[in-house]
C-alpha cells in the first residue's frame, strides 16, 4: 500500500482513504508532477483514465496518482474526466479517491454534465453519497 494511505472497506469493495502524513502535510504523497515530462504525464493519465473504466483494485488507482497522474485526466474521445467515468459506472470508491486527490466535481463533459449529473442520471445513489459526503456537488437534491 503507498506511503500516506489506509485500505477501508466499502460496500462495492476496497477503498483507500487518505491520512494526514508528516512527510507532506496533505495527505498525498508522491513526487510533483512537473517534474514529470510531457510523455510520462500523458502515460501516466492513459494509465488513470483506463483503470478508471476498466479496474476494480482501487490500489491501483491510488498508485497511480501518487506516481503524479492527474485527477482530472481526461478521455479526449468521449470529452469525460476519470471523476465522470467513474460516476458514470457506479464505482463510489474511485470517486472517493479521486475528490481526495483533488478532482475538480466541477468540470462539464459531454451533454454539459458533471459527475454527479452522471451519477444521478444512472441511479448510481451510493456514488451521490459519496459526494454529499465530500461536499463536492453543487446541488443537493
């Protein structure tokens, strides 16, 4: 497990949550993503964006954004971020980790929707509560 995290348990599986760590003083951990070149920022988001879609390992994600993805990578083709994807699929804990490795529930995809739009328009609710517990939706239903 990465330096600055603890594995919860969730009712759709593992979920990492973070912890204050006296290394960096935030709870992330990791190196600074500019000293990353063009090339591995891209590889590393390609990385996020389909383990994102794709996986169930939330440790995963978590390894990834600590090695310097970003958390509002996004999908050129389908105009989603990894937060909307993951909204999108119903995966409460990947929305967890992402909104605590600071990504924007701010940004509109395709359609003009946020992640919680997404979420909602699925009936994904344990993802809602995810944001309603982060305080990261801009309206409450």
């Amino acid at each position: 497990m990465p330096p600055g995290y603890k594995l919860g348990r969730m009712d759709r599986g593992a979920v990492a949550r973070p912890y204050k760590s006296s290394r960096s003083g935030n709870g992330r951990a990791g190196p600074d993503r500019n000293a990353l070149s063009h090339a591995e920022k891209k590889e590393l988001d390609k990385r996020l964006l389909r383990a994102v879609s794709s996986s169930s390992d939330s440790r995963k994600l978590v390894s990834l954004l600590e090695r310097g993805a970003d958390p509002n990578a996004r999908d050129r083709k389908q105009d989603l971020t990894a937060l909307m994807i993951a909204a999108r699929k119903g995966k409460a804990g990947f929305v967890g980790v992402l909104l605590d490795f600071g990504a924007d529930p701010h940004l509109k995809g395709h359609g003009s929707s946020t992640a919680y739009e997404l979420a909602q328009t699925w009936g994904h609710w344990d993802v809602l509560d995810v944001f309603r517990e982060k305080r990261a939706n801009t309206v409450y239903d």
